[in-house]
C-alpha cells in the first residue's frame, strides 16, 4: 500500500517562474515614489503614505478587473417559492357536530 499525505502545506509563490506570472494576484505592487529619493519633509507629512494608498488602490481594482469573473444573477421567482410551498393534499379538519 502506498503512504500517500492526506495534508501537506501550501508552498509559497516564488518569483520568477512562470506560476507566478499567470497568478495575477500575486503581482508585486511597488509604488512609484520608490524609484526616486526619499525626503524628510514629505515623510513627516505622510504624503508618502497617502500616495502609497492612492495607488495601491488602482493596482488592487486593476488586479480585481482581470480576476474577478461576471456572476450571473438570477432573479427571484416568488409565485413559484409559493407554488412549491403548497401543500399536496389539504388537511380535511374535523368538523364538530
């Protein structure tokens, strides 16, 4: 008989191979302010901070736009709940004579 692990822990995405660019979520987001100097003045002031939500916030509905899948919706059908609700044969209450 073979051992065969009925568990085993999820492995994380590595970058640079080809799981992680079809993963879309797994997108690294690096904010543009990184690729220039940081200044004092604009870090005390939580600019920085500011900007890094503003565009984290476009990454994330740019990354939510190509997962998310369209749902179909299905309207209620309230007279057929009602129909399926009816009951098969009445109950014949006893009369008191």
């Amino acid at each position: 008989m073979v051992d065969k692990p009925y568990w085993s822990p999820a492995r994380p995405i590595v970058p640079g191979t080809k799981r992680d660019v079809t993963n879309l979520r797994h997108t690294n987001f690096t904010p543009s302010f990184e690729t220039e100097q940081p200044q004092m003045g604009l870090i005390l002031s939580w600019h920085y901070g500011r900007q890094w939500l503003e565009e984290r916030e476009v990454h994330q509905k740019s990354v939510q736009k190509k997962t998310k899948k369209s749902t179909k919706f299905i309207p209620p059908d309230f007279t057929r709940w009602l129909e399926k609700r009816k009951p098969l044969h009445p109950h014949k209450w006893r009369t008191s004579s």
